[in-house]
C-alpha cells in the first residue's frame, strides 16, 4: 500500500493515517461479513494476469470504491481522491455478496478462465447458465411455424408487435389497432396468438454467461446440477446467476473489454520506438491527470476511438463543457445516460460549469458534497453523503436509502422519509428544508449513477484519450487493428486518422505490411494485410515470415511459389492485386491480374516437383527462387476500375476517390472542394443573409453519395456527399426531398446546391438543399463546349471519333479540336452536325481514345454572375 499511495501523497491532503484508518474501517467490515476469501481469490487471478501480460481493466462497478481492493492491486484507481465510498460496495447494514466487475482483454479473458480453472480445480469452477425466452415476436414466429402458417404471413403479424423493450402480447394487443382488428376477422390469426400467449416467456435454449463463473469450495455438484451442451467439452451450472448465489456459491464476473486490448498493443509499439530513442517504458497506470494536450484533445471533440466519448452527441456535449480536470470527465461519463439527458441535467450542469447560471446548494452544510457538481446531484454517493451530514446516517444506512429510493416501495419510503428528517431535526435543519431536500433527492435518484463506476470508466477514456493526444499514430493503428473486420468503423477511424491526427494512410504492401495496421513512426501507418477481405490471418502471416525467412519478394511468380497455396489460393491473389497490395512488384495492377492464372500454374508445378522429391543437381530441394517470367504489359485499368477494386477489398477508396476523373468538370460546376467549406463559409459570411436565425450561404458543391439517402418520416432526410477533400452532411427538407430523393442513390455522382450553415449538432457544416442533379444531368444541361487535342492521327481517326460521340449526338456543345505536330498546330471548330450532349461516361471514352492528348469541357461556372442555376430572386448564387 505505501507505494500506491506515494505517487498521489505530494499532490493529496490525505496523511498516512487517514489511509490506515480506512484500510482498519474497510478489514473490519471484510472479515466480519466473512469475505476475506473473495478478495484473495479475485486478487490472486487479477495479479496473475498482470504478469502474464494480459491487461485488465482499472476496476468497474462499485468495486473501486474498496482501498482495500486498490491495496491488492484489484482496481487501480485511489478511492479517497476521487470521494468513492466503500460502503456502496460492501455494507453491513445489508448483508449481500460483493462482486467485482473485472475487465480483461477480450484476447486473454478465456486464458484467466483456464488459470482459475487448474488452480482451483477444473471440478470446482464452472461458468454460468442463462436460459432464453420466447419474448412476443419470437413466440409468434415459433408458434406460426410449427402451426405450418407461411413464412411471409407469420412475418406480418410478428410485425405489428411494437417494437417497445421487453413488450407483452397483451400489451402489443392493447398497443396495435391492427392486430386486434386481424384477431378479429381472420380465426387463424386469433389461434395463433391464442397459442402464443401461453407459451410466452417459456424458455426457450440454454446458453452461457457471457462472463459469469463460479467457484466453489468442493466439486460443484454438491452444490447445483451441471450442464454440458451437446457436443460440447465444458460444463456449466444449471442455475443461473440468481440462483447460484442462493445457492451458496459465490459468483465473478470475468468480463471483456477490447479497449483493453488497444492500450495494450499501442503502449507495446510505443515503448518499441521508446527503447530506440532511449526513453524510459511507458507505464499507461502511471499517467499525469492533469495533461493539457489531453484536455485539448476532448474539449475539441476529437474523441473517435476514446473510449465512452465516440458518439456525436457525447463529442457535442464535451465541446460544450470543454473539460478541464478528471471530475469533469467523471461526471460527463455520468451524466450522458437518457434520464439526464431528458431532463435538461446536462446542459444545466454545463451551464453552472461555465458560469451561465447560478451555482446553489439546498442547504449550506451540503456545499462540501455538491461543490465538484456545481450544486448538481449527478452521483449515487452523493445521495449517500447528504444522508448522513444531514440526517446523521450512518453511510450504511444511507445506501439502504439509495436502495429505497430506487426501488420506489412506497411504505419503505414512507419510513425513511420519516428517519430523514428526524435525524435532520436534530442536526437543526428547518422541517421544511429537510423535506425539499429529501424530495430533490428523491428525484435525482432516477438519475444519479454510481460514481465508482464513472470514475474507473472515466480512467480508461483519459488513458485513450492521452494515447491520442502524445501518440496518435501508435494509437490509431491499435485502433484501426481491433476493428479489421468491421469496414464502417474502419473507414470512420481512417478519416479520423487522416483530419484530426494528421496522419498518413500508406497503403497495403506485401515488401511491408503485416497481419495488423502498424505506426512506422510518428506520422505514418502502414495498412495491415488482415483489413483486406477474402484475405485471412494464416494467409497475411505465411507471407509475412516468407518475407523475414528469404527477403522481399521479386514477382508475382516468386510470391505465388514461396507462400502455401493453401493459403494463397487464386481467390486471395486477386484481392491483393486489387486492394493494391502487389503494386510494388513492379507491374500495374491489368498486367498482374492477367498473369495471375500462369503464376497459379507455376507455383502448382513446383509444388508437385517438391512433392515429388525432386532435387537439384546438388543433391538439395528445389527450393530455388522462381526463375524470371517476362509478363505481357496491359495498358492500367482505369482509374474508376481500380477505386472500385479497393472498395471492394478494403471496403473504400485508398490510392484516389472517384471524383478525382471528374476533377474538371468539378472544378467548373461547383463553388469549390467541400474540403474548403470553412474557406469559403467565412469568406461570404458577412454578405450572407440570415434564414430561420441562422447564417447560409448560397454554395454549390458536387461528389459522391457514399451511402444513399437517409429518410426521417415523409417530410425530412440526409445523404453524405464526399470529393475526396472532404465530406458533407446535406439536407433534404419537403419539397426538395420530394423532388430530388432520386439524385442521391448509393454510388452516384451529384451536383447540388443549398445554402451551407453551421450544423448546431456536430459543429461542422451541412447543406441545406435547393437543388441537385446527377454530374451527367449537369454536364448535359450546363455543357457549352468539347476541346479535344490529338497529336499523330490519321484521316480515318475521325471515324473513331465519330462512333465515340454518337451516344451523345444531337446537344448543344460544340466540338472543336486542337491538332499538334513538331511542325504545325490547328485549331478546328466542327460543324453543328458534330455537336454533343456532354455526357461523363463519353468523356472518359474519348480519354481513351488513340491519339488523344487531352479533353477539355466548357461548362457554365459556378461563381460570380456565371452561376450554374437560375432559382428565384431570393437565392442568388455567388
């Protein structure tokens, strides 16, 4: 205990004694309720695991409220600090098991299992049983099926069950106007939900805790009857977690938590690079709580992949209450629930923080209590305190308020109102005061959270968020790691790498990359083999130990001959051709997926020599380097065909975005990047006008629809829009929304213009819409002329060029073409026969085209008085 408590002794008002003293208070109670066992056990496996490697968490639950437990190296977080009550824990007022939530690593928790299991004894530990039941939908389902009702008919009544938490069929049948009246009408419907209601909330299967075990003092039948699911090797009880601790048996909670599993990789590639400069290890438990560059870090929202403070409204509230210290992280972990949330507690606690309104206490004596709040009742053990400075509780007893106070037991709360402001009468408060304050209580008892709970969780998001804040790129690639096989997260933390980190993406490479995204310094990550679909951990890992074992591969030939094809098979090849992986081998991406099916037969063949036995002229294995292949060189693929390539294998666009082949027709269409909104928002700000309160300014931007349009009821929806530069949120509000919802389908590029504002909920900027069209309908409505340059083509040429153009034959845009050779140049304007729609997909067919240089387009600007459209007087685009 004396080295934990040193690092905080100098900073701290607390004294050795005052430790000592409730380490005493904490013993008497542990020993006396029996439970000096419990916290061994639990020390035992928690210490364990520490020293085997496998990171645990800084202690959850009302756990970390226990200096005993902190003294044991259970929980890591000092409780006297942080004002966190043991008797919220354990209380011997109220005789129940402790129970400690620990977190483990999620890759390590089933490795904790097995320790506990061999040092107790595999016949005394055992995990848990949960039995699912048939909830209203599922019984429905269930019954229809076996009633031999059709799927499809099933399916509709299952859906006129409201989808309310934990609803009845009685309720769904009070609730659905048309499950009553299909009960009424169709006798088949009526039976089937007849049936249902009496087997709903049977169980249904047996399942196992998700982390639940238990430990026993002699083998577990001696206590409960055991269950071994069919073709399964472990058992567990057939009580479930209720039911063993009337049992006798005391349960632990062996829970995992991946953002365990980040810490842990990114501080091990942190103290790599440490070790090389010379610095001392990064111990992640011993980290300053008072670091500015992570308070600037959350007070700007940067918080993707800090733990608990990821959603949008939780970035917007954290914004807004730019914290300064741990309490302030405390409490907003706290508060961020729905019940606060719905009752204003937050922005009031915010407003307070900031001095926007008055900090007040309900009674004088309650300030030291409700000083870290601002007068806020935000945590449980708040509740606990005032009960005992004010009615003189013993904070046992005050946790059987809080418990009562929970509950709402009417005659319970009956007589603790009447002990309340017995034991406030004698501490001299006014009759009157005493019975608001116990009302305020009362209220703030559907809202206050346990603060252990915040505190230890509080921990773990300042740990990631300083992670973030002094090592982004370590950090970010443990992040960008834990979530390889979910792509929308990954795009998500890739863009957050990029904009908020600074941070360089390089892409895929079979000379460097490994299973996992890896930091190759401060500034770079290297993408990790594993985030490319169809290719599996065993396939990334045989390519990465050929490459230490014999060096970097030469060849497609040489990587399909060195690396097991039953690892490397066709299907993988072609993801990493595609993904980009191979691109350093020399060839482009055409040439590489055309030699494919020979390398294939290639490294087949040696394999069968091998298999064979067949040896060089030394008498060794011929296990010789591929001999070299001249590959026939394809023109590349365009650039659209790679990008959907990358999609396709690593779920978005690495090496260039879609609207990089329409930079020119972008470039004269729009206002400019969305990347430049802010530019171009601050630069018109002063001349726009104000709509609704709010700034807009009239812009027009263009890009794709990543994700297609999001609908909010008839009269509302969102859709992304993204160039490359940047992305946007636009808005389609009535009439736009039923005139344009078509323009915005998944994948397609779109010109839209709006008036950009600030959006109040994510801080960044949205796009109120007027109007939209897909780029091909700009371009052939805003279309004035083709200029195409051609160098060494013959008369027949312009027979080629004819066939091209013919899909957009009869437009209005003149085409004119620049001829340049070492002696002379021309410039020819062809005749109104030769005039053209301007269509995108027949540009891109021209820039394919032999003997073209170049296409240029002429279309209406977007700016000044050449605006694109045309809308009424009071939208004038500048």
């Amino acid at each position: 205990m004396e080295v934990r408590i040193a690092h905080y002794r100098d900073a701290l008002p607390f004294t050795r004694e005052t430790y000592v003293e409730r380490l005493d208070t904490e013993l008497d109670v542990i020993v006396t309720m029996g439970f000096p066992g419990y916290f061994l056990i639990v020390a035992d496996f928690i210490n364990w695991s520490k020293v085997n490697g496998i990171p645990v968490g800084p202690g959850r639950g009302s756990g970390a409220g226990s200096l005993v437990a902190y003294a044991l190296k259970i929980t890591d977080l000092d409780p006297l600090p942080q004002d966190l009550l043991f008797e919220r824990f354990l209380n011997p007022e109220r005789v129940s098991m402790p129970d400690f939530d620990v977190d483990f690593c999620m890759e390590g928790r089933d490795r904790v299992i097995d320790y506990v299991s061999r040092k107790y004894g595999a016949d005394k530990v055992s995990q848990i049983i949960t039995y699912g039941t048939m909830a209203a939908k599922a019984v429905v389902r269930d019954t229809g099926r076996v009633l031999g009702m059709g799927y499809g008919q099933v399916d509709s009544i299952a859906k006129l069950i409201p989808t309310t938490l934990g609803i009845t069929l009685d309720n769904a049948i009070a609730e659905s106007a048309e499950l009553r009246e299909r009960m009424a009408n169709e006798e088949e419907v009526a039976t089937l939900i007849e049936l249902a209601r009496k087997l709903e909330d049977l169980t249904r299967n047996a399942g196992k805790h998700a982390g639940g075990v238990v430990i026993a003092p002699t083998p577990l039948p001696d206590f409960a009857p055991l269950y071994c699911e069919e073709g399964g090797e472990s058992v567990v009880t057939q009580f479930d977690k209720d039911d063993v601790e009337k049992a006798g048996l005391v349960k632990f909670d062996f829970l995992g938590l991946r953002t365990l599993t980040i810490i842990d990789w990114a501080v091990k590639a942190i103290n790599v690079r440490r070790a090389i400069s010379g610095e001392v290890a990064l111990d992640i438990t011993q980290l300053p709580m008072d670091d500015a560059l992570t308070y600037a870090l959350l007070s700007r929202g940067d918080t993707t992949a800090v733990f608990q403070f990821e959603s949008r409204g939780m970035k917007d509230y954290i914004r807004k209450l730019q914290p300064q210290g741990f309490d302030d992280i405390v409490a907003l972990a706290a508060l961020f629930r729905p019940g606060p949330l719905g009752a204003g507690m937050v922005d009031n606690f915010i407003d307070r923080r900031h001095g926007r309104a008055a900090v007040s206490y309900p009674h004088p004596s309650l300030e030291p209590i409700l000083k870290p709040t601002y007068g806020v009742i935000v945590y449980q053990e708040q509740v606990m305190q005032i009960a005992q400075v004010l009615a003189g509780y013993t904070l046992g007893g005050a946790d059987l308020l809080r418990r009562a106070m929970g509950k709402k037991i009417a005659s319970e709360m009956a007589q603790q109102r009447s002990v309340f402001q017995d034991g406030a009468a004698k501490n001299g408060v006014d009759p009157d005061v005493a019975r608001g304050i116990f009302d305020l209580m009362e209220k703030f008892a559907d809202y206050g959270f346990n603060k252990s709970h915040s505190a230890a969780y509080a921990l773990v998001a300042y740990q990631t968020a300083w992670l973030k804040a002094h090592y982004p790129a370590e950090f970010m690639a443990a992040t960008l790691s834990s979530d390889m096989d979910n792509t929308d997260k990954l795009v998500g933390f890739i863009d957050d790498a990029k904009e908020a980190c600074n941070l360089s993406i390089l892409p895929p490479d079979i000379q460097s990359s490994t299973y996992m995204f890896e930091a190759l310094d401060s500034k770079r990550i290297r993408y990790g083999l594993g985030a490319i679909k169809g290719v599996g951990r065993a396939a990334c890992e045989a390519i990465a130990d050929q490459r230490v074992a014999r060096g970097p591969y030469t060849s497609l030939d040489d990587l399909a001959q060195r690396v097991d094809s039953n690892r490397l098979n066709k299907r993988v090849l072609e993801a990493l051709v595609h993904s980009g992986a191979l691109d350093s081998l020399g060839h482009n991406r055409a040439t590489l997926m055309n030699h494919l099916p020979e390398a294939m037969r290639g490294a087949e063949q040696q394999a069968r020599n091998r298999d064979a036995g067949q040896i060089d002229i030394f008498g060794n294995a011929a296990v010789s380097a591929a001999p070299e292949v001249v590959l026939r060189k394809l023109p590349e693929w365009s650039l659209l065909t790679r990008l959907n390539g990358e999609r396709e294998t690593l779920g978005h666009y690495l090496s260039g975005h879609p609207a990089d082949a329409y930079k020119d027709e972008l470039r004269q269409l729009t206002s400019g990047p969305i990347g430049k909104a802010e530019e171009l928002y601050r630069s018109l700000q002063a001349t726009a006008e104000k709509r609704r309160g709010q700034i807009e300014i009239p812009i027009i931007f263009g890009g794709i629809v990543p994700s297609g349009l999001r609908r909010r009821g008839d009269a509302m929806g969102f859709a992304a829009i993204e160039d490359g530069s940047g992305r946007i949120e636009v808005g389609l509000f009535r009439e736009a929304l039923t005139e344009y919802a078509g323009v915005f389908a998944k994948d397609q590029m779109v010109v839209v213009a709006g008036g950009l504002a600030i959006d109040e909920y994510s801080g960044g900027y949205q796009l109120k819409l007027r109007q939209a069209w897909t780029l091909a309908q700009a371009c052939e409505r805003f279309g004035r002329g083709l200029r195409i340059q051609v160098a060494n083509v013959s008369p027949k040429w312009l027979d080629q060029l004819s066939k091209t153009l013919k899909p957009a034959q009869a437009g209005a845009a003149a085409v004119r073409l620049l001829y340049k050779n070492q002696t002379a140049r021309t410039e020819l304007q062809l005749g109104d026969a030769w005039r053209v729609r301007i269509l995108p997909e027949v540009v891109e067919d021209l820039r394919q085209l032999d003997g073209v240089i170049e296409v240029q387009l002429s279309l209406a600007r977007a700016s000044g008085t050449d605006a694109i459209i045309r809308p009424s007087s009071d939208w004038n685009l500048r």
